[in-house]
C-alpha cells in the first residue's frame, strides 16, 4: 500500500472554501497535503482517517535571507500554534493550515486585512502575465498587419509585372489580426472586472463582510471563444 499520492485538483485562486473541503473530505479519507504546486498539482502522505479543519492564508513565505520578514513568520506561526493552526504546505503566494480542535478559532478574523493579503498575491501572480500576454498578442497583431502590408505590395508589383495574380500571394488581410485583438481585448475586460470587483469587496470587508472568490467573467469568456473560432476558421 502506497504512503503517498498525487491528485490534480484545480481551483481558482480565490476559492479558498473549495479548497478548504476538498482538504477536509481528504484527510477524513486519510490523506494529508504534504506540497502543492502553482498548476494544482498535490502530493498527499497517508495519515490514520482524521476530523480536520483547514485554512487558506494567502502570503508569499518568507525567503531565508530576508531575516526580519523571517522572524515575522516565525512569531505569526508561534500565534497559529496557540491557536491549533498547524503549517501543512504552501506555494509561491498561499500557505495551508490545518486545525484538529473541532471549535478551532478561525485563522482569518480580520476581512480587510484578508482582502489586502489576498489582492497583493493575486496581482504579484497575476499581473506579470497580464502584462506579457498583451505585450506578446499586440506585437503578433503588428505581424500581421506588416504582413498584410508586404503581401499585397508584392501582389500589386507581380501583377505590374503581367503576372497572373492568382500565382501571388493572396493576402488574408486585416482580418488575421482579429484573433489577437479578441484576446487583447478579453484581457483587457478580465482586468477591468477583477478591479471592480475589487472596489467592492474592499467596501464590504470595512463593513466586516469577507469576502468571496471573484466570478466568472462571461463577456471574457465570450471574447476568449470568439477568438479561437477566427483561430481555427
């Protein structure tokens, strides 16, 4: 019998109660998480089947040569254990915490400062690839345009020349650059909405409401889909 096992468990990385259950129906299997990996890869070392409570703490961990942020940490882990909040595993931009007290005191009882730590991980994540996608879809938009440009100067010259223009390179035109555009724009539209969605959330959590995973933006989705169909047609 095997002590350990991998599961491929994608979540959003705002669905901290998803993830929460999921750890909760695993340990009660016997399962507990020993690391986890940005793509939503879990590594699981057999344990006896146990009640656990789980938290989500979203904080990059301190770096070893960083020795104040080091000693932070330690003293934030020293409070958790008071508490019965155990590290279990963590990534680049989360920590997981497990309780096996049935009336655990939760690890998050601040929602303002919840929703800070959770928009600084999220933008250090996902920000930089924001930032390259719509650098990387405008340079291949400029492809195409020089493309077409360069296509049909060399179709207009070859049939100066008398040449047949079906033995030209017939240009595509403007439109290849579509598909680029649709993704630029659906980006754009996912940005906007996790900022507006930010804007409220924060003015719940002064409220003392925490707060909830960002939804699904459709029009994005609609976007995305629109541009894999011009991709492929």
């Amino acid at each position: 019998m095997l002590n350990f096992r991998v599961s491929l468990r994608l979540f959003s990385f705002g669905n901290r109660k998803g993830i929460c259950r999921y750890l909760e129906k695993m340990a009660a299997k016997g399962w507990m998480p020993e690391s986890l990996t940005g793509d939503g890869l879990w590594l699981f070392r057999r344990i006896p089947p146990t009640a656990l409570k789980y938290a989500v703490f979203y904080a990059r961990p301190a770096k070893e040569k960083d020795g104040e942020a080091m000693a932070k940490q330690a003293e934030f882990y020293e409070l958790c254990a008071h508490d019965g909040w155990e590290l279990v595993c963590n990534n680049s931009e989360i920590q997981i915490f497990c309780n096996r007290r049935p009336d655990a005191v939760p690890l998050n009882t601040d929602p303002v400062a919840e929703l800070d730590r959770f928009h600084t991980a999220f933008l250090r994540g996902f920000a930089p690839s924001w930032i390259l996608d719509i650098c990387l879809f405008g340079l291949l938009i400029r492809r195409e345009i020089r493309s077409y440009d360069w296509n049909l100067h060399f179709q207009e010259r070859l049939a100066a020349l008398g040449i047949y223009p079906e033995e030209a390179a017939v240009p595509w035109g403007l439109a290849q650059a579509i598909p680029w555009a649709l993704l630029i724009a659906a980006l754009l539209v996912d940005i906007a909405e996790y900022f507006w969605w930010y804007r409220g959330a924060k003015k719940a959590a002064r409220e003392g409401v925490f707060f909830r995973r960002p939804g699904p933006s459709w029009i994005a989705l609609a976007l995305w889909l629109a541009s894999f169909v011009f991709l492929f047609l």
